[in-house]
C-alpha cells in the first residue's frame, strides 16, 4: 500500500472510483471503518463473523 496525496473522495458520501467511465455506487452503507493499518486475514474473518 502506497500514499497519494491526491484523494478520490471529492465530497463526503459520494465515493466513486479513479477512473471516470466508473459509475458511482448506488447503494447505502451498513457498516464504515476506517482502520490506519492494513488487517491480516485472520482479523477480517473475525469482524466478517461479527465478533
């Protein structure tokens, strides 16, 4: 994983991708975090099992 500095989060809520011809998402989030380090596989599999 590398730094940018420039974000691709132009406005808050509207999450799109780098490349223009990419649609924006059309969905409504459940669940949004934000950690300052990568997760290791067995940490996913534990926040995907709820715990």
């Amino acid at each position: 994983m590398t730094r940018t500095e420039e974000s691709h989060i132009r406005r808050p809520g509207r999450f799109h991708s780098q490349f223009g011809a990419d649609p924006y998402l059309k969905a409504r989030y459940e669940d949004f975090r934000i950690w300052n380090g990568a997760l290791d596989a067995a940490q996913v599999a534990s926040l995907a099992q709820g715990r």
